[in-house]
C-alpha cells in the first residue's frame, strides 16, 4: 500500500456508516500528534490529524480484512492477519498502526517539499478544497446522487474536527498536485517532455478497439423496475459463433473495424455510442471492472481479434468482439489529449517514494517528533460498531423492542 497517494480517492469511495462507542477515546483539547521543527519548516498536527489518519487505515484494513481467513461480518478484525496491495502480510491492528504512520510523515513531508521546492499552492484551489470539503463534511461526498451521510457524523465522535478532516484530505490533495507539477510538469524542476510521455505510452498502454453484444434480454415493469433474462445457450452460442466469424475477418484483415461494427449495430441493435477506441494503462486497467476484456487484449498481437464473454454466470451477460489496435500510431494523439492523466500514471509512484523518502530523512535529523503519550491512547480497533440486524432495526422502526 502506497499512503497518501491517493488520499482523496479514499475520501470519496469510503462510505461505512458508524455509530459512535460511548467509550471511544475524544480528543477534547487541541493535543498535538505530529510536529516537525528546523529552519525551513515549522509545522505542528494535532491529534485530530492522525486520527483520521487512523480511520483512513482502518477502513483500507478491512477492505484487506475481508479476503482474509476467518474474517465474519459485523465482527471485529483487527486480530485476523492481512496482506496488502503490496504483498505484505500482518497483524490487522498492526498494519493500522503503521500505516497511519506513514500517512502521518507524508502529510508532513508533502509540506516540507512544497516549502523547500518553492511550489506555488493556489489559494482560489484552497478556497475550493475548503468548501468541497465542507460539503462532505455538512452532507457527506454523495448528496449530489441523493444520498446524504454527513462526514461530520462519522468523525466528530472520535474527536476529529473539520479543520483536521480537510487539511488531511482536500488542501493535502491541493498541495499534492501543485508539488507534482513544480516537478513534473512543463517548466518544472525534473520536467518530463511529450516525446518521454509518448515513450512511456508505447510500453505501457494497450491500444483497443471493441463492440458489446448483449445475449440477454430486458423488460421494465409500470413501477419503473428493470429485469433481465438470459437468453438460451443454443441462442448465445449461434451469436457467439457469428461473432467470432467477423473477429476472424478483423485478424485476417478481408474486413475493417469500421465494416465489422456496422454490421454489428444493425444485425443487433448496437447503439454507436457503445463502441469504443479508445487507449488505457495496461496495469491499471486489470483493477477495473473490464478486466477480464483487459486480460485478452494482452494477450492478442497487434491487428488482432478474439471474442470475450463477461457476466456468464449472471442474468445480463455480453458477448465483446475486441481488436488490439497498435498503440504507436496513436500514442502522440493520446498523449496531446490525455497530458495530465499520462503524467500522471507516469510520475505518481515517483512522488510517492520521494514523499516516504524525505519522511524517512526527515526522522532521521531529529527535528520531527511524534507525542507518543497522545496517539498512544487511540486504538486501531475502535473505529468497529457492531451494526444492527435487519430484524432488530425493523423491531425499532415500529417502536418495539428486540427484547424476548
């Protein structure tokens, strides 16, 4: 796992709903956490920083918890042992720890090499972060899709305000970025140019072309509730099979993409807008949702073709024909549309090690302390609420009691 990265993600996929402990330890007074003291940087965190550091590594926890051996929901996990994105195994409870450590000396470190590179953090951006952050804070980061949960529900009761909340997650965000581009970016201090981001393109990113099909139909009902239906294993293997006729066609090169999907839209009611070209990460693209389709274009050599089926076991499977389009006659254009986003696959795991890296020297020379008596009192595991039962909040819901 690779802290702070991505800090922001995080903000806005994590969505637990907890009840606070009556027993959960508070900071009521404004404890500092972390500070760092020396001539270029005086910066001091209170505890209510690495308190959401805290939370922030519970939560990655449990996504881990949960493929682990012997972990039972709505029931403790800290004791079980987790691997993490990187491989690395431990005691849940102890991850959390540490990784909120590491959290905490890469806020830190952020703030010392944005001082010490001159990086120019925008105060119309802090302005923006502050009130996107305040937004989470008073009605939760999914209001706009009309569901209202509060961060300021979830983290007052452990003693996290919304100054800790919003420095931790959107001005570091802010900050993040403006470092990112004082080194990387046109004019920066290690600028990389659009030929390396072209290069780095060719090596790392497939180059696809692609056409759903579905093999199941779909009906609404007057209440406005959609099913689905699967269509007969005769009908999706005679679809499959005509499919894999024109990916043949594509791999021999008797027919083109642009002949194949028109064909396609009209022989199976295929919207255009559901064909795709388009150019992606090949790493980061097994961690999506097609990766199964991600899987198979890797596989195929350029100008290829193959049939991929997804959601076989499902009500609504789709039947994909997939071309591997050569990524070097599209990589410039790529590159002149897509700049920050190249870049930024480029250049993150880079500023990450630069971040763990200056936290790791900035411990060393002695001017950063950690108040070990204050975070000290603040358990990996107490973030964990036993929710209720489905039965026990209906019982509640009518005004009785679950009691027998």
């Amino acid at each position: 796992m690779k802290p702070f990265q991505k800090v922001i993600a995080a903000v806005l996929t994590i969505l637990i709903v907890i009840s606070a402990a009556s027993c959960t330890p508070i900071s009521l007074t404004k404890d500092w956490g972390y500070k760092y003291d020396d001539s270029t940087l005086s910066e001091q965190y209170d505890i209510g920083v690495y308190i959401y550091s805290l939370y922030q590594a519970y939560n990655s926890a449990k996504t881990y918890a949960e493929k682990a051996k012997g972990y039972k929901e709505n029931e403790p996990f800290t004791d079980l042992e987790i691997k993490d994105d990187d491989g690395n195994k431990a005691i849940a409870k102890d991850w959390i720890k540490t990784e909120a450590d590491k959290i905490m000396m890469n806020i830190i470190a952020l703030d010392y090499l944005v001082a010490k590179d001159g990086a120019t953090v925008d105060e119309a951006q802090i302005k923006n972060a502050n009130k996107t952050a305040q937004d989470s804070w008073d009605v939760g980061p999914y209001a706009s899709y009309g569901y209202v949960s509060p961060m300021k529900d979830e983290l007052t009761p452990y003693g996290i305000s919304f100054e800790s909340f919003a420095l931790s997650s959107y001005i570091a965000n802010v900050k993040q970025n403006a470092l990112f581009g004082k080194l990387y970016d046109k004019g920066g201090l290690e600028e990389v140019s659009d030929e390396q981001l072209n290069d780095f393109v060719i090596k790392n990113y497939l180059s696809y072309s692609s056409i759903p099909v579905n093999l199941y139909t779909s009906s609404t009902d007057k209440d406005g509730n959609s099913t689905s239906k699967k269509f007969g294993a005769k009908k999706i293997e005679k679809i499959k099979s005509e499919l894999e006729a024109l990916a043949e066609q594509l791999s021999n090169g008797s027919s083109t993409f642009d002949k194949v999907s028109k064909k396609i839209q009209k022989d199976y009611n295929v919207e255009a807008n559901s064909v795709t070209t388009d150019s992606v990460n090949s790493k980061e693209s097994l961690k999506t949702d097609n990766a199964d389709i991600y899987k198979a274009l890797k596989k195929l050599d350029n100008n290829k073709s193959t049939v991929i089926t997804v959601g076989e076991d499902g009500d609504s499977p789709s039947a994909y024909i997939i071309l591997k389009n050569d990524i070097k006659g599209s990589s410039e254009k790529h590159v002149k549309d897509n700049r920050a986003t190249v870049l930024s696959d480029m250049k993150n795991d880079d500023l990450t090690d630069l971040l763990e890296k200056t936290a790791e020297k900035l411990k060393k020379n002695g001017a950063l302390k950690v108040n070990d008596g204050a975070v000290g009192r603040y358990d990996s595991g107490m973030f964990f609420v036993k929710e209720e039962t489905t039965e026990a909040a209906t019982t509640a819901d009518k005004g009785g009691s679950s009691d027998k």
